[in-house]
C-alpha cells in the first residue's frame, strides 16, 4: 500500500509545492492523476519514488516511510517510467538494456537472462539493435519493458503515451492494463482524458498542490465543479452525454445521459429511439 499523510513538498525549502496532501492507494490499485501543468502531480510521483523527500507529513510504502528506506529498497518495490523515454535509457543495445536492472540489483542471474529473453519474445524486439535508433514508440516500449521484466510490486507512470500515434498508445497502455490485471499497482499521471477514461478504475484530481478530488473514474470525471477547479475536459462520449442533459435533449436521469462509453451510448440511444426519434427535427 501506499500511503501519503498530509505531506507537503518543496524543491528550495520555501515554496510549497504540495499542501496537505493524503491518500491511500491499495495494492493491485490502478490510479491517474490529473489535472493541469504545475498541479503538483509529478512533485507526487517523485514521492512515491523516493526522487523527493516530504517537507512535510509522512509516505509510506507498505507502512514504512520513505525517509527510512535505501534507495535500492525504493527501488526494489516501485518502479519508475519517466515522461521522455531518452531519460531513461542508457545502454547500447536492447539486451543490455533490459538487463541494466537486474545489474544494478545484483540480480544478474539465469533468472533474470530467461527474464529477458522472454520480454524481447513478448515485444518482438531486435535483441542486438541500438536503442537509440528506434522510433518513439519503441523506445517508450523497451523503457517499459526494462521495468515490467524487474516485476516491481508498485509503477509510476509519467506520461506514458506522451508522443506517441494511437497505435502505439494502445500498445502501450494494453501493456500495463495487463500489468495491472496480474496484480502490480499501477499509479498514472496522465493529461489524455480518453486513456484516463479507458484504463484507470480511480481518478484523483489536483490543483494548486492540493487534491481536490478522489473517486471512481467516472464519478471524478463526470463532475463538471471538479473539471472547472482543475481546467480538464471531460471524455468526449461524457462531454457529449452531460452536454445533452444540460440542454434538456434527454432526461438527466437518463441511461443517454448516464453513458461513460459509445457503446453505452449507442445502446442507450437504440433503446431510446424504440419509443421516439432522439434527435430528429
């Protein structure tokens, strides 16, 4: 579990970049942060990570604060997939790539040679090729893939689909959802309300440092106080459905206005058009 005890954060001592934040994030959880540029979502990842120290509060990982783990511990239990995946790749070839955290951990073993050889299977990558010569997507894969072939119990996302087309994005996030499905703790910053919508079970907002919303994806979402506090949009098939409400076009009790998917929608219009013509003229 994860745990942040009204922390508060600074990086000069003076300003305060978070501000009484708390939290619980279960294990096996699948969490997104949201909200705007300098909302203090990056400052709590790098809590999580043990990157920053609270200047206040207490977090703690699996009821031990952070202040009292070893880097290697930290290490050990969360792992860490940076916004720009250039950040974070070091060696020069894929193999050794997905191999630089087994070495680090002294774990170097056949175990982790069989872990390896299973994750260039599982991606299909050139074992021998140079990681810096692949494209984005790739690249945001195998720095993906140097974390999930470590099994941390715990990962933190910054950005995960920053710069990629859709099809990469799908790749990408169908890899953690599985993650997830096998029982990592998955923890997302993410701007993309779309993949916020499709992945994440639980949403919490912030702004100003301070979380300002903690629920049910859709409940977070659907929550037009909270997307005016934090400046999102909601979900286009949401935006639509609240927005059909709000003008009268269909009841606000509504399985139309209920709808958090298109096929939900569509049902919902179907069903609706057996008993009159929603939306002719």
């Amino acid at each position: 579990m994860i745990e942040f005890k009204n922390v508060g954060a600074s990086y000069d001592g003076e300003l305060a970049i978070l501000r009484d934040v708390s939290f619980r994030i279960p294990d096996g959880d699948f969490v997104a942060f949201v909200g705007t540029n300098g909302a203090g979502k990056s400052t709590t990842m790098r809590l999580v990570n043990g990157l920053l120290k609270p200047t206040a509060g207490e977090v703690l990982i699996d009821g031990v604060p952070t202040t009292q783990l070893r880097t290697s511990q930290l290490a050990a239990k969360v792992g860490f997939l940076f916004q720009n995946p250039d950040r974070q790749i070091c060696c020069a070839t894929v193999r050794e790539e997905l191999l630089f955290g087994f070495r680090a951990q002294g774990r170097a073993d056949a175990e982790a040679e069989a872990r390896v050889d299973a994750m260039i299977e599982r991606f299909g990558f050139d074992a021998d090729a140079e990681p810096f010569l692949l494209n984005r997507g790739t690249r945001q894969l195998l720095a993906l893939a140097s974390i999930i072939v470590l099994e941390p119990p715990v990962v933190v996302l910054d950005e995960p689909t920053t710069g990629l087309d859709f099809r990469e994005c799908a790749k990408v996030m169908d890899t953690i959802a599985d993650m997830n499905a096998r029982g990592t703790t998955v923890i997302m910053v993410c701007h993309d309300m779309e993949v916020v919508a499709d992945y994440a079970r639980r949403v919490i907002a912030m702004t100003a440092g301070q979380v300002v919303a903690d629920g049910a994806t859709f409940d977070v979402l659907r929550n037009r106080d909270v997307l005016a506090r934090t400046h999102l949009l909601p979900p286009q098939v949401v935006d639509v459905a609240l927005r059909l409400a709000e003008d009268g076009a269909v009841a606000a009790d509504s399985a139309v206005a209920a709808a958090n998917t298109l096929d939900e929608m569509t049902e919902a219009l179907a069903a609706a058009g057996a008993n009159a013509k929603v939306g002719a003229s």
